[in-house]
C-alpha cells in the first residue's frame, strides 16, 4: 500500500511539478560509510576525501545536481557497518556510496537489499558483495577479476613462470582473489611452485617466504591488504630473496605507512587502475585538488570514490531522481539506470551489468623509487 | 638445508616469545599473580621507542633507555592504581583487573597515536643480516638472542645475590612470613612491576625490530604467546621461561613449516594444553606440595 501510494505521489509530482523542479537543482543526499577510524582507517579516509573532492566539484559547478554528503564510520566491522547504515538513513541517505571494505560491505549489504537501499561500493571487491543482491554496484574489480587480471598481466607481459602465492586464509578478499589467480594461472601455463596461509594475528612470515624462496620462486604473490604484504618485504629482504612481488588494490597504501622504509618496496608490481603521478588531464586535476584539501597523495580507493561520485550523478540522471525521493524507490530507478550508463571516470572507462560487477581493462603499476608508475 | 633454516627461524620467533616470557614469569614469580596487561606494556614500549627514533630524532640506545623509563613509571602506577587495591581480594578479581587493563591500555595508544599501522624504523638493532653459507640470521635475532641471555642472568643473579632480591623471593614464599619478617612488600612487589616494565620495554622493541608492525594491538597475541611459552616453561621459573620460550617458537615454525602454515597457532595451543594435562607445573616448574 504504502508502495503503491508513493508512486501516486511520485507521478502526481512528475505531471504537476516538471516546470518547477526544472529550475531548481536536485540535491541527491548520499551517505558515504567506511573505517575512517580503525585499522583500515587509510582506505576509508581516502574513499571519504575522494567522495568530498567530487561532490564540491559538482556543487560548485552549479548543475541539475547538488550532492549532500553524508559520512558515517564501520570502523571496518560487521557489526558497526549496520549501526552506520541506520545512521545514515536516519540522516535522510537516499543512496550509500560505500562501503569500503569487503566484510563489512556484505553485511550492509544484505541488509539494504532487504530495505532496498542503493549502494555503490567504491572498493569492496569480494564477490559476495554483489552476489545475490540486485542493489550493490562495484566501481573496482570483483576479486575473481583481480586475481584473473593479474595471472592475464603476468603471463601476458612475461613476467616469470614460477609463482608463490602467500594469502590470508582468515580472509574473504584474500581468499577470493588467490582462488581466481590460481585457476587462470593454469589456463595461462604458469606454474605455482609454492602455497602458504597466514591469519589477521600472524607477524611472522619466515616460514611462508622461505617455502617461496626454497622452491625458486620468481615471482611471489600477494593478495592481501599492505601491512602483511609490508612484514613479507622485510622477511624477504633479510634472506636476500628478491622476486617480483605482486600485489593487488590492498597492496594500495603501502607507501604511506609511517615510517616504512619504501626501499623494500622496491620493484613491487599492483593492479590498480589509478596511478597519482600519471600526467592526464583528470589525474592531474584530481591530484591537485586533493593534495591541496589533505596535504597527501590520494590512492587509488580516492580515484574510485571520486568516480562513485560522478557516477551516482550520471545514474541519478538517467533514473530521474529528485530531492527527497525516499530510498526504496530509489533504489529500483538507479539498479536500472546503472545498467544502461557508460561513465569515462579517472579509473577508467566503466560499465555494469545486472550482477553489479564493472567491465574495465586491468593495467599494473610499478614502484619506483617510492612512486606507483605505470609501465 | 631447508631444516636449518626453519630452525634458525624457529630460535628467532622463539627468542621473542622468551623475551617477553620473561617478564610474565618474573611478576607472577614474586607477585603471585597473572599480569595479562604486560603485552600492552610491550606495546606501549614500542611505542615510545618509536616516537623517540622518528618524531625526536633520538639516537637508538636513548630511545630504548626512554621506553624503559616510561614503561617503568606506567608499570608502577598499574601496580599502584589497580592491583595494590586488591591485594587481599581472590585471584580471580585480580585476574579481570589485569584483562580490564590491558584493554584500557590498548584504548589509551589507540587515542594517543591512531589506529593507522606504523612501522618501526631500522637501528643498528634490525642491521644487516648475517650470512653464513647459505643461511641467513638477522641481526634482530642475534640481538635478542644475546640480550635474553644478558637478562636471565642478570635476574637470576639479582634474586639471588641482592637484598631486594633476597626480599623478593621471600615475599614469593609466604608473604605473610615475609612481613612480620619486616620485609615491606607493597615496595617490593612494586620494584618486581618496575623491572618487569623495563623488560617490556626492551621486549617491545626487540619485538618491533624483527616483526617492524607498529599498532594497539601489536603486544597482545605475541603476549598470549608467551604466556603460553611461560606456562611450558614453568611458570615462576626464569630459566623455564627462556627455555619454554625459544622451544614454542621452535614448535610453531617446525609446525607449519611440515605440517601446515593453517595450522601454526594452533599447534601453539595445543602445546599448552598437553602441557598442562601431562606436567602441570611446566618444563622447569617446582612441584607444588598442597597441605591437607
């Protein structure tokens, strides 16, 4: 009833209020829920400054959209991403622009799917997020992808036959990732020499990088976030071991811990779509604003939420969103709308089909001299 | 080849945990009692440490020499704030106090320096590796190696050669005795807390030397870790402790080197638990004689 109800109120809206809601500019109110505090606190700052840069470009350009953005913190827990989800409609979210991180993104999730609340993780690239949920979008890679990308990258740019794989057994990311790299990497005749786990409480990686190092490892892969992947840099460096270490979107971040001596990150290759010191216009641009608002260089979950941004408006116009517009009708205008947009965004050219997961070409960065740099 | 190389990693790991063993021993020794806020007073060693080497510009051995300090101070002022209180209450409100603690402890680093990982600059202390043949020791290991033996000694020496010492293993015996003996024992129970924080200091950065991850939750697992080790080795016994030590570090490398890296810190446990099943009171622990 009360559906049916706001779709009468919607129409009459629609048919009455064309002219006048003409002139004035819809303000689309988006949530952006991440860990600005806690241990993953560097993904969800840099998701919220990016998402921030975004809407005061958009505000400021005086469009058909004005954003209000609204930020709540999961502290990268399942637990508190359902208090900031209810907090964040409390706040009159109509759509979220989040979350985050994996975990917490599918418990969120889950529980817009059944309100039928909008999301659009930036960087939440497990598959559950958007498995079996019609409401969850991905701007970045699912993982399958990211770990199918980067065996494609490896074998295609010929960067060795002989891998390690070292991943976080205790986590879903980590987990999703090596499954899909270690299925393409069969298909692509590369040969994984060595297979180790660790958990969240392990500190001490010997006996994972000596296994890589005693079966010739040429290349050791590391679909994890950066503060294991910067403990296996300084094992590896102890026992003078020096493959290719690749990493994926978690190895983002690496740079900017404090006190990290950057030489050991030396060579290490990620998947990223987003390298801050490439010369586009749009990098250019987006690095600017972002060094001058933060004082730091954004990573690439910044380029994505940047981009979510942009994209929420793209669909937002297609679907035909107003102000006030409630969230579950929302959510049905933009799930439809999200599959008809192509958007040309810093990370690339995007498109998305009815599962949620983006089409768009793997690249890999390279650090140099304590700098991501595209071959 | 392969074997060596797992043992050399197994004596490093090992090293750490009988560092820190250390320090649960010698408090629970002396003081009866389980202090399970000394993996957050490691933390918080590091920390200093830390602050000292990056923001302070300190030369390492200052640095180290501040986090004792500190950790000396916040030692004595736990003792006196939450455990002199309960010195006739049931072990078991003393046991939550110090759970209470170290979570309140974990908290206040969480306020002061950020949930943000950081990590812990190089000294001479994680230097150049040594290589011999094929074979790598960092020089994280050999320093913590050698001050775990500097330590033992010096401990076992300082128990039983000075009068504080004397006085401490007294108050161990019978406290009761030990003060209609004139001996006072808030003092030496808290000068056992001052040199178990200096420890914690000196295992916090050890610590932070080979495994350079610096967070509010950086003592906690390799604490509970070598309260395991101080239990295998006899708890109360300072030798156990380096011995329990370095054979559970050896134990969880062995174990996921051959069995399964899964299952490392599982093994860990199990060791405590057959441990306790077989031989109670540890490798080198006394018997205890229950008057009936």
């Amino acid at each position: 009833m009360k559906k049916v109800f706001a779709l009468l109120m919607a129409a009459c809206m629609l048919l009455s209020g064309v002219s006048a809601l003409a002139d004035e500019a819809v303000t689309l109110k988006i949530a952006h829920i991440g860990p600005t505090t806690g241990a993953a606190a560097l993904y969800g700052l840099a998701t919220l400054h990016g998402a921030e840069i975004a809407a005061q470009e958009i505000n400021e350009a005086n469009g058909a959209f004005k954003i209000e953005l609204i930020n709540e913190d999961d502290e990268h827990n399942v637990e508190k991403v359902i208090n900031a989800y209810n907090a964040a409609l409390d706040a009159g979210a109509q759509m979220i622009l989040g979350t985050t991180t994996s975990k917490p993104c599918e418990a969120a999730g889950a529980q817009g799917y059944t309100d039928r609340v909008f999301f659009l993780t930036p960087s939440a690239s497990s598959t559950a997020v958007i498995e079996d949920k019609d409401n969850v979008f991905q701007i970045c890679f699912t993982d399958p992808n990211q770990g199918s990308a980067s065996a494609q990258y490896i074998a295609e740019h010929g960067l060795g036959t002989k891998i390690a794989v070292i991943y976080n057994n205790a986590d879903v990311y980590s987990t999703g990732i090596r499954d899909t790299f270690v299925a393409e990497a069969a298909e692509k005749g590369l040969e994984i020499v060595s297979e180790t786990t660790f958990t969240d409480e392990t500190t001490d990686f010997s006996v994972q990088v000596a296994d890589a190092q005693n079966n010739g490892a040429e290349i050791v892969f590391l679909p994890m976030y950066y503060t294991p992947a910067s403990l296996i840099l300084k094992v590896a460096a102890d026992k003078d071991f020096h493959p290719i270490f690749f990493g994926v979107d978690g190895m983002d971040g690496i740079l900017g811990v404090e006190g990290f001596d950057t030489s050991l990150a030396e060579g290490v290759m990620l998947l990223t779509p987003f390298v801050a010191t490439a010369t586009d216009e749009k990098t250019v641009n987006f690095v600017t604003k972002y060094q001058k608002a933060y004082g730091e260089i954004p990573i690439q979950f910044a380029a994505d939420a940047y981009d979510g941004i942009y994209i929420l408006v793209a669909a937002a116009e297609k679907a035909g969103i107003t102000s006030g517009m409630e969230p579950e009708e929302v959510c049905d205008l933009m799930i439809a709308a999200m599959q008809e947009i192509s958007v040309d965004g810093l990370t690339g050219s995007m498109t998305w089909d009815e599962s949620g997961a983006v089409t768009k070409t793997p690249m890999a960065a390279t650090i140099v001299n304590g700098e991501y740099v595209f071959e | 080849m392969i074997f060596l190389d797992n043992l050399i990693n197994g004596l490093s790991l090992g090293s750490i945990y009988a560092i820190i063993a250390l320090g649960y021993t010698m408090v629970y020794g002396i003081a009866k009692m389980l202090n399970f806020a000394h993996g957050d007073v490691i933390m918080i060693g590091a920390y200093i440490a830390f602050c000292g080497l990056q923001y302070w510009g300190l030369p390492p051995v200052i640095a180290i020499l501040a986090a004792m300090a500190v950790c000396t101070l916040l030692g004595v002022t736990i003792e006196g704030l939450a455990y002199r209180p309960l010195r006739q209450a049931t072990s078991l409100a003393v046991l939550i106090t110090a759970i209470g603690m170290s979570y309140l402890l974990q908290n206040i680093a969480l306020m002061i320096w950020g949930a943000n990982p950081k990590s812990f600059p190089r000294t001479f202390i994680n230097g150049a590796s040594i290589r011999i043949g094929q074979l790598s020791i960092s020089s994280a290991t050999i320093w913590t190696i050698l001050a775990n033996i500097v330590i033992m000694v010096a401990l076992t020496l300082f128990t039983a050669k000075t009068k504080m010492g004397k006085a401490m293993r007294c108050v161990s015996e019978d406290r009761g005795a030990a003060e209609l003996m004139g001996i006072n024992v808030n003092r030496t129970i808290s000068m056992t807390f001052a040199i178990g924080s200096a420890l914690a200091a000196i295992a916090g950065v050890l610590l932070c030397s080979s495994y350079p991850i610096l967070q509010p939750t950086t003592g906690s697992m390799p604490g509970i870790k070598a309260f395991t080790a101080a239990v295998f080795g006899g708890i109360g016994s300072i030798p156990g402790a380096m011995i329990g030590g370095v054979l559970l570090g050896v134990i969880e490398i062995f174990g996921k080197a051959y069995i399964s890296t899964e299952l490392g810190d599982a093994i860990v446990f199990a060791v405590l638990i057959v441990v306790l099943l077989v031989k109670p009171t540890g490798l080198l622990g006394k018997p205890v004689r229950e008057k009936v």
